[in-house]
C-alpha cells in the first residue's frame, strides 16, 4: 500500500508551532462551548467523524474512531462528481484538555499535507476547535485553481467549526434534560429521562 504523499508526517502533532516551508499554512480556531460536557461532546464529535459527516463530507473510514494508521476516504461533492481524497490518521491526542486527531494525504489526494483537528479546554472552561493544516497542491486541477484552494479551505474549517458548535450544544443540552428527568422522580413519561430522549 503506498504511503504518505508528503515527507514531513507529523508536523501538525505539536499544535504546528513550526510548520515545514513550502507549504500554505492553515491555523483556525473557534470556541464551541464551555465546561466537561462540553469538552467531552466535542471531542466525542471529532474522533468519530460526526463532525465532519455533519459538516457534509462524506467519509469511509478503516475504523469506528481515530486511531493511527486507519486510512480515510474523504469524498466531497455531489454522486458520481465526487473528489475523492485519500488520507491516513497520523496520530491521536487524548489528555486530560486535549483530545483529538490529525491526518495526512496519500497519493490519489488533489492537495499533499496534513491537518490536524483538536479539542483543547482553556483554564476558564472554555471548550475551544482548532485546525492546523499546511499544504499544497498535488493534482492540476487543484495547481490551476490557484488561490481559491486557500478560501475553500478556511470556509470549510470554519463550518466545521460551526457545525461542532451545533452538536455540542445539542447533546449537552440533552444530557441536561435528560439527567432533570431522572432526578426529578416523576413516573410520567413527559417528566422522565426516556420521554425526552430522541
């Protein structure tokens, strides 16, 4: 099976304090909530694809979570006009306040690089989404597009970050009805944890 496109695998691993030259440098980051649970939810969202299925891109992916060594297959666009861009996980992060993971392309990739997409908790409880990326382009098409690839990138980081926001706030706001239901001790279903389950 052939490896990774680019040589400098891992360089996202420590928050890209020094990105490789040569490449387009990506760096976002967005709060999306605040607290444990919601530490907890996103880091949930982003180690199992949800946030990126979410956000519209289609993946198949070697294993249920992120864990090195799987390979991805990222699909963008509608049907049979779909890019498909192979990825291998790089490596994962899981402490305490820091939780996430990065990929790399492979060959077959329109772009060459890595992107790293992490969970980090600050001191005040904030929950906040960071994106690390360098790359560059790796097909003709993606050579002649030139500049744009840049822009469709930094709105794509920056959905993905909305849309972990929107499932954040939708689980945590589950749990906390549902754990209002169970302490509250009524027998009807529209006082239980079960009757606000979806």
């Amino acid at each position: 099976m052939p490896g990774f496109s680019y040589p400098e695998v891992g360089a996202t691993r420590d928050g890209g304090a020094e990105l490789p030259v040569g490449y387009a440098q990506l760096r976002h980051r967005t709060r999306v909530g605040s607290g444990p649970a919601a530490f907890a939810a996103a880091g949930e969202a982003v180690l199992t694809w949800r946030m990126h299925r979410a956000a519209g891109v289609r993946i198949t992916a070697a294993s249920a979570r992120a864990e090195a060594g799987a390979r991805v297959l990222v699909r963008l666009g509608p049907g049979p006009f779909a890019l498909a861009a192979p990825c291998e996980v790089v490596w994962t992060v899981a402490e305490p306040r820091r939780t996430g993971f990065a990929y790399g392309t492979l060959p077959g990739h329109p772009e060459c690089g890595e992107e790293s997409f992490t969970v980090e908790q600050d001191d005040d409880g904030g929950v906040w989404f960071a994106v690390v990326a360098f790359s560059r382009p790796a097909r003709w098409f993606t050579r002649a597009a030139g500049p744009l690839v840049p822009v469709f990138q930094r709105l794509y980081v920056r959905r993905c970050g909305s849309v972990l926001r929107g499932l954040v706030r939708a689980d945590t706001e589950a749990d906390s009805g549902a754990d209002t239901g169970a302490d509250s001790g009524a027998g009807s279903g529209a006082g239980s944890g079960a009757g606000l389950r979806r």
